[in-house]
C-alpha cells in the first residue's frame, strides 16, 4: 500500500472558544480524512496548540490553494500556524567533533528509511568523521574552530548551511559552544543532544560530574539550542540506571547507547512535524 | 479555588467524517469551556474514540437537559456514549485475600483525598482484613469460599454489591476465580491486578513462573476482569529490574511495589472516566 | 522454615591486598555458612568495602565472642567497621509534615512485616498526622517550629530520640529544615526523601520548577541528611515519564508513587545493613 | 594509560564451604591484583558461581603456567571453569536477513571500538546486506535457505565458521530456524535478539501480537539460543512504555531500538565473560 501524502497544520496561538470547531469545521467543509489529531491547551499560560494531519487525496481545496483557503480562520484567531507536506523532505546537516556514535546512528538510521530526511552535508571540527561521510556519500566539511577562527567558520557554516538548503541542523555531540549570532539564525531549528539529565549536569564532563555525586541514574536530553547552553526547550530524555559498580568510562559507555536513542527520537519527531515550542517548552504531539 | 464541576462525555462509534466538527460545534454553540478533549481513531478496525471534559458553569445547556441535548448527536452517529458529572462520586468496593498492600495502599490513597470515590465495604475469603476495614472506617464481610458454597457466596456479593450502589469492584490481590455468572454482571467495572507483565506468566504463581524462566524484568498488569482469567483489557502494567540475584521472596518483594502503584493507577483512571474499552483492548486517555 | 539469624559484617579501609583472603579464611575456618557476600573497590579513591552475612548457627565463635574475634583482622587493616545481627530490630523515628502519602506507606509496610523494624515514635510540626499515628499505635509527638522555637524543639526532638532509642531518623516529606548540630549528631541516620531527581531541582517547590523547565522526565531521590540541604549522599532513586499534558497538580500526583516507592526502598536497604557510606556516595550491596 | 591484561576466571560448580576462601587464597598468594570480583551462590539449586579478573602483571605464576596452576583447585571442588586473557580477541559472526538495524549497530559499535571482537564473516539468506558488509570490509556469504537446501546450507556454515575460529554467532534479526543440530554444535555460543519480552509473544510477529493483546509496555530479549525457540537463557531484557495511539508500525518502529540495544549488550556482556549460563538460566556479572 503506497503512503498517502498528507497535510501537517501545526498552530499555536492564545486560547479562546471556537478554535476546535472552527479548524474541525474547515476540514469537514472540505471532505477532510483526518489521520492525527491532537491538541494542548496550556490553562495557565492561556495558550492552544494543535497538530492536525489530513489525507490531502479528496480534500476539496488543491496542494496549491490549501495556504490561501486557511489564512482567514488563522488571522482571525491571531494564529502562529504552519502548514507542511508530507511529501517534502526536510534537509538536515548534520555537525560533529570526536565522538561518532550518534553521527553513525543516525546515518543508520537514514540510509535504512527511518529518518525521513535528506543529509546534504556533515561538518566537523575534526578530521575523521571523513571516512564514515564517505561511506554514505555524504559532503563533509572539515571546519577546525578556535577563538581566532570561529567567527570565519561560522559565517563559513551559514553560507554552507544556506547553500545546501539545510532545514535543521543536528549537534551529534558536536563539542564547540555555537556564538548567539548563528544560534538566533536558526531559531527550533538546531537539535542538540546533552548527555546529561537536564537540569542536572548542565555544563562540561556531565558523566564526570554524575559520578562525582554518585547519582543511582544517569540520563540525556534532546533539545533545540538556544543562547543559553543547555537551557533550550526539551524534546525527549531518557534515563539508564547505574550503581557504585560504574566507574566514569562506565557511565560513558552506557550514556553512549541513551543519547543515540535520545537524539533519534528528537530528531525523528522534529522531522515528522510533531514539536511544538511555546515559551521555553515543548508540547510533543506522538 | 473551587475545583469546577465539569462533564464529562466517553464516545465511541464507527468512524466517520464529521464527528470531531459535529461534537465540538454542539460544545462551541452552547458556550463550553474545554478543559480536556482527546480522540483516537483505529484505522484497522474503523473504530472512533473521543473524550470531551468540559465546565458546565456557562453552558448554554443546565445539567438535567444535557443527556437530551446531546442524545440527537449520538443517535445520528450510532454512538455508544456515557456523560457523567465530575461531582458524582463512584462507589468502589474492594475485594482481597490474604495479601494486604494493595488494600492498605488503596485505603490510604482514599483518606489522603487522592481517589475520588466512595468505598461503602471490603469482601474477603478470610478474616484479616477485618481490623484494617475497622481502621478505616467500612464494613467488612467475611465471605469464605469453597467448590460448595461459592454459588452461594457470589448471590451474597452480588446482594451486597447492588444493596449499597458500587459501580465498581476492586480486586486488590484476590485469589479466588469469580465465576462467569458473576464477571460479566459487571462488564468493565471488575478491576484487577495481576503480578506479571501480562500475556506473560497468567495464572497461578507468576514470581515463581518469572524465577524458574530467569527473566531479567518482572512486570504488574492491571486490567478488567473477563471471563478468559488474566485475559481482559489491561488497563495499565509496569516493570521493574531483577536479576540472578533476586530469590523468589525478592521478585514477591519487589512485585508489591509494582502491584501497588499499577492498581492503583489502573483505578485512578478508571474513576476519572479516562479508559474506554473497545474489543478487548482500553483507549487511555491521560 | 524458620528465618536463621545472620551476623551481618560491614567493613571500608584503604585497598590493599589480603582483604578478601583474610575475611573468607576467617569465615572458612569457623565454619561460617555465607548467605551473601559482595565486594567493591573504588580503585580512583583506593577505597575497598564490603559486605558479608552468614548464618550463625554452627560459626564456631558464639555470638558474644564475634566482635573480639573479628577486632585483629579490622585492626591489621585500619578497617572502619561494624558487625550486626538481624534479629536486633532497629529502631526507626518517622518525621512528617502535612503530606502523609509516605507516612501511610511506611506504616503499612511495617505493619505487614515488610520493614525490618521498630518505630516507637512519630514527630511532626503539625497536628493533622495524630490519627495516622493513634490508628497504629505509634506514639505521637506535635512539635511545631518556629525561627524562635527551633532550638529548644529540636533539643526536644533529641531528647525523645535518645530516651527511645532511636537508631534511624526517617524524614517522610518533613518540610522543616533540620539544624546542622541536628544533623550531625546523627551521621547517615537520617534518610530525607527530596521529591526531585537529584541534583536535579535541589531546594523548594521542585516539581514547579520541573514544570517550569518542561521536563520529560520526573524523579524522587532518597538521601542521608547532611548539613548542606539535598547534598547528602543519595541512597536510591527513581523516575517516571511525564509530559506536555501534566499540570504541576499531575507531576505533584505522579511524584507521590515515586517518592513512597523510593522512601520505602531507601529505608528498607538501610534496615538490612546495606548501605555504606564513603565520602559523599553510597555504596549499595543490593 | 594503557589498559592492563588481566585473567578472567568463570567458575561454577556444587556450591561447598571453603571456595571463596580457596580462591581468593590462591590469588593473594601469588599476588593478584584483583580488578572485579563478584559472585552468586543460588542457595535452592545449591550452586556457587564466580568470575574473578585480575591484573597478570606482577602475578607469581606466568600467563602460561596459570591453567595448571589452578587445576588443582579446581578439581578439588569438581568446578567447571574457564580462565581467559583479555588481550584475547573472540571472533565474531553475525547472521542477518532483511531488517539491517541490528548488524548495522553491531558494525559501527565495533568500528568505533565498543565491542572487543574481531568480525570475520557476516552470513545472510538475503543479497542485501552485502553493501553494509563490504562498507566495513567484511566477508559476506549469501545462503538462502529452502527446506531442501537447510542442510546443506548449515553444513556451509559450519565450515565457514570453524574455518574462520569462530567463537560467538549472533542472530542479528535473523530471520531462520536454525536446527537442532546447528545449534547444539555451539552451545551458549549463539545469541539471539527476539524482539518481545519473553516469554510473552514467543513466536512469530510479536509486534503484531502485542499490539492485538493491547499491551501498554514492549520489550526485548537477548538470550542465548537452544533447541527449543525463543526458550534459552535470557542475557538481558529491556522494555519501552506504547499506548493505544501506537500501529504496529509503531510498535516496530520502537522497538527496533530496543532491539538494538538490548542485543548489543548481551553480546557486549558475552564478550567480556560476563555471563555465566546454568540450567536455563544466566547469572550476568555486570
């Protein structure tokens, strides 16, 4: 059975009465088949979000005249709203240092048709990833940074990004702090993984620090970068116990198998449109 | 502030286009403020679920209309439906053996405010239990069964059950079969716990079934009680770590923990009216 | 089958070679029949501790002569070191304020036998616990503080610890934060539950915060008390998943199974001598 | 810091007063360093199992000398054992048929160095997984297998095995019952991934099972594969919470990461002799 192509309304906007009936409304005028439907209403900050995903085979209003058909409804309710098509693949960069275990999941992961996605380049501030780029066919950039340079790489890294048509850039342990300048250009747009529980261990050598307070349970977290590090909206943690018997390379080699499936599900729920920020939160439509 | 009395609908019927626009028109045209609203639809079986929760102080429609104002709806769908009123207050009674930590949490649970219900007896097959229902303040009845009197024994719960209005039975680690007659007297109001992570080690003895195997996890199930033992809808399960170290006695010390918290999970929800059963499976909606 | 009564050694020292030999070869030659031993060495810290129980019937030292027996071994390697026998009960204060869901769990526990112990007092800074308390016959102690009052209640408190002979204080959601001349008069004897995954959310109101943050994740932490609030060293801890959906009245409500579980846990392993203290870190022979 | 060479010493045999004693006898009089020590009596069966490893530099008795060194002991108490180098590298074959997530997570944990193996040949009933191999720079072997060309398929694959030293094969999802005789040929050699917590959803689809049962937790089993299906001795299990919103491509789609993880720790477990199998069973020193 071929994958019908779909329709992804993602809204955010002040609460008030009608907006369900409104948007259901909309879809039934037009013979909708709607295949996910949820919504949030956050009662304190006074906010709605929704995600709605209609089959677009024999919705009345055609591909090109479905953004026309719901601008009214989202102008009269002040909406922030995007509409996307599941047809459209999201093209991700993919940045990282040392450390190669989540640049491999994921490029496992794509080339076996999970992360619905193109990868039109990787960057790194280190030479070895090359070969592994290699493998996959993939662009690789070798970007070193130091204070002297980072201004020049990063301008490097935009014109590259922007080049490529890069919809979402994912920090696969990539180990430089990124400046305000280029973490303010792609607003929920950059996905990193902590190998940390945040909020605790935010910061350097989070496995050094876990250990040093003999935590029974270690985590990590995937979440949109922001200026502040590590303070960014959360996508997905997960946790893995450990005991006395873990020394530091333990809780690294543990850690390792929790960011991998972290990262991957943030990133996987990214690119199928399921993450919603408002405020420094995220609402997560699985 | 006063919590607000809301309403609370339970849908589910065959899936077809309008439903979601038809039900949250009726909420939007009569002025109801949303405090909760999820849907699910099962694409394989062409099934549709929805619960709507909503203040009824404001809307358009008083409380002692509401079923008839709504009732044009669901007939024009072919719903299977309930509205229930959050100050309605369930009567649950709890049956158990000789195993107390169930009961003794539920109990607690119950004083402490967290479970809304009214808890009018306790029924077990010994004697036990009695000064813990002392305690608490509920009738105790000692109802012993054998092969011989358990015709009988079920007619006498039966006379209890309906004399003092109990929506719901718990059975909170009790180790007799209830017969058939008996089960599907109550279709979805028998809650019970099962100490496996069922389909997992049904029946009799589960931590010594979970040792004997050496599993490496061992699991609660909480689930509606049918007539197929250990076969119902389950509800809500949980799991908890072991290993080579644990004994029998560990896997039955560590399993209390787990029954407790799933079974009383498991009745949690089902007070809130937040589990919809359909073929042998329950819709959750948390 | 009658449970056989067990010396339970506990020992830390400087790592060095011999221990293991000289501990077992002291076991061997008096016929002591091990019901369980474990060991760990921290090689970072040169640390070694260890854990052994074996049954007493038939050690050729009779119960009187252990220590004696044991003291050259514990004195050749500078051992800190403590021998117990499981059929000394200890003896356990519950301290609580106006939360009593770990109250109720631990009470039940112990009265059905799960918790090794005797609690022959409970002190709060409210009235309300006194049923709680009367219903299983525990004495009850209302001591409520103030910044004026602090010292003399707590020099109070002390006086009703020692004049009962209490071995272990249990802080089951005691919101009053105990003086430094308090807690070190009772060095890894008292167990706090913090209702955060430390050092996660450390301090007041932590499932605000953790609904501030917007995390995935929730978490309870069980501790011994030290001077430096939520910093002692963490005997156990548990999480639970949580979303976009959970208002902080959820994760407050979620956090209640956690906090009792994890409580519960901690209290347990610390009443079966399994838990050893070094630096700020436990070691748990679980 | 280079890591140091050590001996790994697995032991089980009837357990018997004076083994810990003997053992650790042994080691400090020829001066071993121990680096982990760990070990289970199961007091029903009346077994005693251990692994003790150590440091072989400054070990009085050579690397050479040492299996004759300990014999004596070990038929003293009638032991089965083992005694292995950790410089020793075990070979590896991994089998595998159309779902590529597992071989290509073993591949790249062993080409960023996770897993202490070699890997000679990778063997498959299907042509695709040839591209992966050759990326790695790995033998592949394409045996499709018919009823009629079972056995002479095994009997290849005997001989590439033993002509390649294999020590483990890994079923990496691979889809094939391998017979009776294949199977008893490597015994406690063989791990398999059997994508469901055992021993719920043996057989065949158990996401399809599951998701007809309606289960609220998957899992997945790594255990070691013996003539009766999905029946060994279980190394490791992990689970993952779904709910009704969950397809069975869902349920696939998550549990292809556990899938992962769970078999890569089995096999890491296995490499690093951390197992110990007895009866049906597994003690896992971890």
């Amino acid at each position: 059975m071929k994958t019908p192509v779909t329709a992804v309304l993602l809204i955010s906007c002040a609460d008030q009465t009608g907006l369900v009936a409104t948007v259901s409304d909309f879809l039934y005028r037009n013979g909708g088949n709607i295949i996910h439907a949820d919504q949030h209403t956050d009662h304190e900050e006074g906010v709605f979000l929704q995600r709605v995903e209609w089959d677009i085979a024999g919705f009345a209003v055609d591909r090109a005249g479905m953004h026309e058909a719901f601008r009214p409804i989202a102008e009269r309710f002040g909406m922030t709203w995007s509409l996307q098509f599941s047809d459209e693949t999201p093209r991700m960069a993919i940045f990282v240092s040392k450390m190669h275990h989540c640049l491999y999941d994921l490029l496992a992961r794509w080339r076996l048709g999970e992360l619905q996605c193109d990868i039109p380049l990787i960057i790194s501030n280190h030479q070895d990833a090359e070969p592994i780029a290699a493998d996959f066919g993939i662009e690789f950039h070798h970007l070193p940074v130091t204070a002297a340079t980072k201004d020049d790489q990063e301008a490097h890294m935009v014109r590259l990004l922007d080049g490529a048509g890069v919809d979402v850039v994912v920090l696969a342990r990539y180990m430089q702090v990124l400046s305000d300048g280029f973490v303010t250009r792609y607003p929920n747009r950059i996905i990193n993984i902590h190998h940390s529980f945040l909020p605790a261990f935010a910061g350097a050598k989070p496995y050094h620090q876990a250990h040093e307070r003999g935590v029974k349970i270690i985590g990590a977290t995937g979440h949109y970068a922001t200026q502040e590090l590590d303070q960014g909206p959360i996508i997905e943690q997960g946790v893995a116990p450990v005991s006395h018997r873990d020394s530091v390379d333990d809780l690294i080699r543990k850690g390792r198998d929790l960011e991998k499936v972290v990262l991957a599900r943030a990133v996987d729920l990214h690119l199928r449109h399921r993450v919603l920020v408002y405020g420094n939160k995220t609402v997560v439509f699985d």
